[in-house]
C-alpha cells in the first residue's frame, strides 16, 4: 500500500515528523482494521491516550501560571478548551479528515455525533504523536498555536458557561423572564430518537434545536437563542 504524503499537513500542524508513520498512525481509526486486518499500524487509541495527557497538563499549566482564578473557574475553561465540539472543530481547522483512516460505515457518516468524537480523538492522537516523534517543547508549542489561542475567545464570549445558562442568565438581565422548553417533535425509533425542542420567552418562540435526547436538544435550542437575540 502507497504511503500517504503528509507534507502538506506536516506543513499546517508546523511539524516535520522524524518517522513519519507515527503521525499515519494517529489517524488510524479501530474500525479501518476491521475491514483492513492487514494493515501494517496499529489504531490510534493508545496515542489518543498519551496525548489527552500532554493537552490537559499544557493547559492547566497555561491557566494556572498566567490567571490567579479559583480552581472551580479554571476548570470550567479548560473544560471548554478541550471538550470534543472544541476538538473536533480545531482538528476539522487542520484538514486532517481527508487523511483519516476509517471503515466503509464511518466514512459515509459525516455529520454524526460519532464523526465529532473521532475527529477530537484524532486532534489527541494527533498531539501524542507529535509528543512521540518530537518531544514535549514541540507538542508544547502546538498546544499554543492551535488551541490556547481559542482562550480569548471562550473568555470573551463566556463560552465555558454551558448555553442554556448562559441564555438564562441574558434573558433575565434584558428581559427580566425565565425561558422554557417545549419539545416539538418526536421522529425514529425508540432506540435513534430525534427530538426538536423550542426554546420560549414567555409566548415568542425564540428558537429551536434538534438532538438525539431532550437535553441535546435544549442546549442546541440555546445556542439557537443566543445567535437570534444576539446575546
């Protein structure tokens, strides 16, 4: 089997791997040697591992050195440094979905929730390789230029607080009224449900989000609300 050129990608993520099948290896999918048992890489589950490690102590490190918050708030951020919508958005920045190894299946299903958590754990695959081939100063400096410099931004706009409070909190400091939820459609089987759920200001049906539970549904029908009121 040819090997993939990963100049270009070396060239986004600002490294030039020394063995470059450790970076091949990190966007191995488990369900690509399903269909592949020859395949001479493994998955990348265990850089995903390493990498998840070296992400959350960048981080905290970061956080902790330059803000003097309590423990609870940092927390909070870093959370919204590193969840899988963050992630999976940063790892879809660098192009590296065209690189990734996956199954028939997975391949065709591109917008599920399934297809986030790949690309986030691919973003921590990603970082353990290049703490593999390169050491802890070069994964250090990717850290910073790819995910750091997302801070101003979730800071600015109190990103790390989750939608449906954040809606809450500008709805009763514009409006004085609480919002509620009301699911407008149930669709699927029992077992791949879709709900659609409108979020309200009193009577005025503000916005509305769709999820595969109630709650998935209410936080997007937030999101909605936000961008709406431009709150």
């Amino acid at each position: 089997m040819p090997k993939e050129d990963f100049s270009g990608l070396e060239q986004t993520l600002g490294v030039t791997f020394r063995n470059t099948d450790t970076l091949r290896q990190a966007l191995v999918h488990r369900s690509y040697l399903n269909e592949h048992p020859d395949f001479p890489l493994g998955h990348n589950e265990r850089l995903e591992f390493l990498g998840d490690a070296v992400l959350e102590l960048v981080v905290t490190e970061h956080l902790y050195q330059n803000y003097e918050n309590p423990e609870g708030e940092l927390t909070n951020w870093r959370a919204a440094l590193v969840n899988s919508e963050m992630l999976s958005a940063l790892c879809d920045k660098l192009g590296a979905e065209s690189f990734l190894h996956l199954s028939k299946g997975e391949s065709k299903d591109k917008n599920s929730k399934a297809r986030k958590y790949i690309l986030a754990n691919a973003f921590e695959s990603i970082i353990g390789a290049i703490y593999l081939d390169q050491g802890w100063e070069a994964a250090k400096v990717f850290i910073e230029n790819r995910v750091l410099t997302e801070l101003p931004n979730i800071l600015k706009n109190r990103l790390y607080i989750d939608p449906k409070s954040r809606f809450q909190e500008a709805a009763q400091e514009h409006l004085g009224i609480t919002p509620s939820y009301k699911v407008l459609s149930e669709t699927g089987p029992d077992h791949e449900k879709e709900f659609e759920v409108g979020i309200f200001l009193g009577k005025e049906h503000v916005a509305s989000g769709k999820g595969t539970s109630k709650q998935e549904a209410q936080v997007a029908a937030a999101e909605a609300g936000i961008a709406a009121k431009g709150w």
